[in-house]
C-alpha cells in the first residue's frame, strides 16, 4: 500500500514539473516558432496534463486515505490518459518543428488518451461511490 502510494505521488511530482517545463518551453520558445494551430494544441496538451496531474494527486490522496485498491488503478488510467491525450498533442504539434514524418493515423491516439481519461474519472466515481460515511 505505501509503496503505491509513493509511487502515485512520484509521478504526480514528474508530470507536474513535466508540464511547468513544457509549458514555460512552450511560451517562451516555441510562441514565435509554431503555426496558430499548433501551438493552440500544444498548449491544450498542457493545460490536460495540468489538471490530470491535480487529479492524479487527489486520486493519490483518496487511496492513502481509504485504502481501496482500485483507486490506485485509477491513478494509472490518468497516467496513461495523460500520456496519450498530451503526449499525442505535443508529438503532433511539434512534428513539422522537428521534422517528423508522423503517419496521419497516429492523430487517433488524442481520442483514444481522451477516452481513457474520461474512463479514469469514471472509474474514481464508481469507485468512491462504494465508500461508506457516516
């Protein structure tokens, strides 16, 4: 359980420090050097790290808290959310900046991540419902 844990916070320290840095990479650096649009998705695959982290943290939180199990599997459809939605979104925005030939069909992947990020907080609603209170 408390390796879990760790492990949970650990990655919710990354992805935070992750996206402050591509963040700060994006404002400062590639404001000037990407198209209207691609630095529109870029900055949307951002701002999706930004809160999907937060909700990493509570989800984090929740299991130390209630030590139910699926909420740290929970944590993992966030990660791997966070991974597809925001990870496309910056490959698919820098691609032309990094001279990256990118098969058209990788542009599913963003659908797919956000799927599983709807299916994450989904998956903390019918989780946390099961908790009793007073």
């Amino acid at each position: 359980m408390q390796s879990k844990f760790k492990f949970l916070i650990l990655l919710t320290s990354a992805l935070g420090s992750i996206a402050v840095i591509l963040g700060a990479f994006g404002s400062h650096y590639l404001a000037e050097r990407l198209s209207t649009k691609s630095l529109s998705a870029y900055k949307t695959g951002v701002e999706y790290q930004f809160i999907h982290t937060l909700a990493l943290f509570g989800t984090a939180l929740l299991y130390r808290i209630y030590r139910i199990k699926g909420l740290f599997y929970v944590g993992l459809y966030f990660l791997f959310g966070i991974l597809m939605f925001s990870g496309s979104l910056y490959i698919l925005a820098l691609k032309d900046f990094l001279g990256w030939n990118i098969p058209k069909l990788f542009g599913l992947i963003t659908p797919l991540g956000g799927m599983a990020l709807l299916g994450a907080w989904a998956a903390m609603f019918f989780t946390v419902i099961k908790i009793k209170t007073e």
